[in-house]
C-alpha cells in the first residue's frame, strides 16, 4: 500500500533550513511567548515538559519565552524565567536537554525590558528603570535613567554572558529581543530615543546599542553558534509604531546589525501577509532577506482561526493566504514560519499540520493561557 501524498502544506514545511552551523530539521518556529510560570525566575519541570511536548510534537525551532539578562534592571517579574544565577541556569540546562531528547532544537529568547519597567518592582525592585532617554513611550517626563556609558556596558556584558552561558549549557543559538517596545527598541525607535551623542538620531545610530550587543556575543561565542535577532515595526504599547517608513530607512537598521554578526532576522509583524511598503507584495520578513541576505523568519496570526483551518484544508477564500505563506516559502522570500498562539492552544499542532490532520486542528481561545498545558 502506498503512503498518501502529503500535502502542499506539509511538503513545503518538513524541508529542513539553515541558520548558520545550526540546522533546524523542518520549517515550523514556536514563537517566543512568555508564560509567567517560573517562580523565583527558574523554569522548572513543568516548563521543560511545555517546550519538550512541542518539540517531540515537530516544533524544529523553539523560541523560548523572553527571559531576562542578568542586569538589575532587566526585567519586572519574578515569575518570568532569568537566563543567569545557578539554579535558573540548571533549570534551563534540563529544558535543552529534554527538547533536544524529543528532536527539536531550542534557542533562549535574550530579554531586557528596559523603560518598560517601573522602579519597585521584582525580581530587583530597588533598580531603576533605565532606557536610552529615561522617558517612557507616550510619555516626555522622565520615570526612569538615562542610561550611562556604564549602563550600556553593563547591558552590553550582561546579553554576552547570558549568551555564552546559552552555549555552555546546551542550547542551540540565541534570539535577542530587539522588537516590540523593550530596551533594544527603545533604542533603534525615535519615539523612545532622543539622545544626542553616538546612540541617538539617524537610523544608523540609533542601531549603534544594538549592533554592539550583536557584536559583543557574536565575539563571546563559537563563530558557527547562531545569533537570531528578533525585531518589529509595531510596540506593544503602539501597534501603528514604525521605525521605518522606507526600504531604504529599513536597510540602514538592517544593515549594521548584519554585519555584525546576525545569522537570522525574526520579523515579527500581527499578521504575515501584510505588504510591508507601497510598490511591492513583500512583507516584512521578505523585506528584511531582500536587503540583508540573512535567513528570515516570518510571523503573525498563523493558524488562528477557524478560517486558515479551513483554508488548510482547501475550503474557503482563506486559501489564499496559505497559498500566499507556501508560495513565499518556495521563492525563499523567508525560510522559516514562527507560530505563536494556535502551538499554545495545541501542543500537537505542528504534528496535525506535518501529517496534514487538518480537520483536527482547533481555533485559538484565550483559556489556554491559564496553564502551561
Ligand atoms: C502570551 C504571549 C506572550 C508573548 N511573549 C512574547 C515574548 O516574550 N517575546 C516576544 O518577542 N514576543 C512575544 N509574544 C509575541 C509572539 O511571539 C508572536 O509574535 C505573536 O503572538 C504573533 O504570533 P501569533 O499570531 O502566531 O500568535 C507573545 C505573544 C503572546 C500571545
């Protein structure tokens, strides 16, 4: 008896990709999410389980949950996991193993939140708040520090040991977070990033902060150990944010890092198939690998709903997305698709999409954010 063909879908998603020396075995991403379920910043058992079920389920790349670079003012939770001290550290240690036991491979999402958070809270509450110019998006009174030569070395030194250590214990690459309104795009976005010295004012400078972490960890681990910068348009706090309106502005972002030594760009828009700029289909990730030449991982709204199901499995105008997503994945427009709530409703979800059990597929409801199911 033959094997069934296996769908489009499901061809185009199992061929294997190449972010440096690291080969992801097919094409499907979890993207970071964070979940708030490891107290005293150590992930424990159940964490390991989340991320290992994804991975034995055909996850071939976890982004983990943002986790915070041992700075004093990284981060403004106590249950978010910390990528530094030795017991988070053990705790991170055994995620990687397990992933690694169930086939995936798994990169730490390096995390520092910068002006996003307020002084007082945990896990270090008497740490200031700091950010390129001490004020806070929406706001131009200062609530927090600008931060200092010092302060910026000590960030610098503090997502290269959190890298170093990534590689020293197991995992696979890192992810820095230079996306959504956090630290490094406070610094690269000019409505958080008023300084006047060498890390504010054109595109170019105010990439400077960034483009010197990437350069401090592409400098502290192996050459073929991947780096994979995550970054955005939107801000959590203003999702019609851009820090660039043109191609051009894009690449002078883009471009630094790059050379710095970024392998990958994770391009994280609210939805995949949106056009980036005027004149061209390209969305954002297909921008970044037009003008950078780095692999490139592409995100927003996959599997959502009831309708993309159903446009997998060829009913439906949503077809055309999908058809849009494989078609881009075959003119290696971006090589990777970053999936973010439909894996945290169902850890079986890239499984059922490999094997093409589209109709098992459910719709993404917000009650799976309550456990670490
Ligand atoms: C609960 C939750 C937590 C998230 N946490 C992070 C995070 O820690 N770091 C990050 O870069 N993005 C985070 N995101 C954004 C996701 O990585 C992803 O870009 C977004 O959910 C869009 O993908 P989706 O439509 O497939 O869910 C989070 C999203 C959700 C829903």
């Amino acid at each position: 008896m033959t094997a069934p063909a296996p769908s489009r879908a499901a061809e185009i998603l199992s061929r294997p990709a190449h972010i440096n020396g690291l080969t992801v075995p097919n094409r499907i991403v979890m993207a970071p999410m964070t979940r708030n379920f490891s107290p005293g910043g150590v992930p424990g058992a159940d964490v390991a389980s989340y991320y290992s079920r994804r991975a034995a389920a055909g996850v071939g790349l976890i982004v983990t949950e943002g986790t915070y670079v041992g700075h004093e003012s990284a981060g403004s939770s106590d249950s978010v996991p910390r990528f530094h001290g030795e017991e988070q550290l053990a705790g991170w240690a055994k995620v990687a193993e397990q992933v690694h036991a169930a086939g995936g491979t798994i990169v730490p999402q390096l995390w520092h939140i910068g002006m996003v958070r307020e002084q007082g809270e945990p896990p270090y509450a008497d740490a200031p708040a700091v950010g390129p110019s001490g004020i806070r998006l929406g706001t131009d009174e200062p609530t927090g520090r600008a931060m200092t030569q010092r302060d910026l070395d000590d960030v610098i030194g503090a997502f290269a040991e959190a890298a170093a250590a990534a590689e020293r214990i197991g995992f696979d690459g890192v992810e820095l977070h230079g996306a959504h309104g956090y630290l490094l795009d406070q610094f690269l976005w000019s409505g958080t990033n008023r300084r006047t010295d060498a890390y504010g004012g054109d595109p170019v400078a105010r990439t400077k902060f960034a483009a010197e972490i990437v350069a401090a960890v592409r400098e502290t681990v192996s050459a073929e150990f991947p780096i994979i910068f995550r970054y955005s348009q939107w801000k959590q706090e203003a999702y019609r944010a851009r820090l660039a309106e043109t191609p051009e502005e894009l690449e002078a972002i883009l471009a630094p890092l790059a050379a710095a030594g970024v392998d990958a760009f994770h391009a994280s828009t609210r939805r995949y198939w949106l056009p980036e700029f005027d004149g061209s289909d390209l969305n954002l990730a297909g921008w970044t690998k037009k003008l950078t030449g780095r692999t490139t991982i592409t995100v927003g709204s996959v599997g959502l709903d009831g309708d993309f199901i159903r446009g997998f499995m060829g009913e439906g105008s949503p077809v055309k997305a999908i058809d849009d997503l494989l078609d881009a994945l075959e003119r290696e427009e971006y090589d990777l698709v970053a999936v973010g709530r439909a894996l945290l409703q169902d850890p079986q979800w890239a499984a059922k999409v490999l094997a093409g059990r589209f109709d098992e597929l459910a719709p993404y409801d917000a009650s799976a954010l309550k456990s670490l199911s």
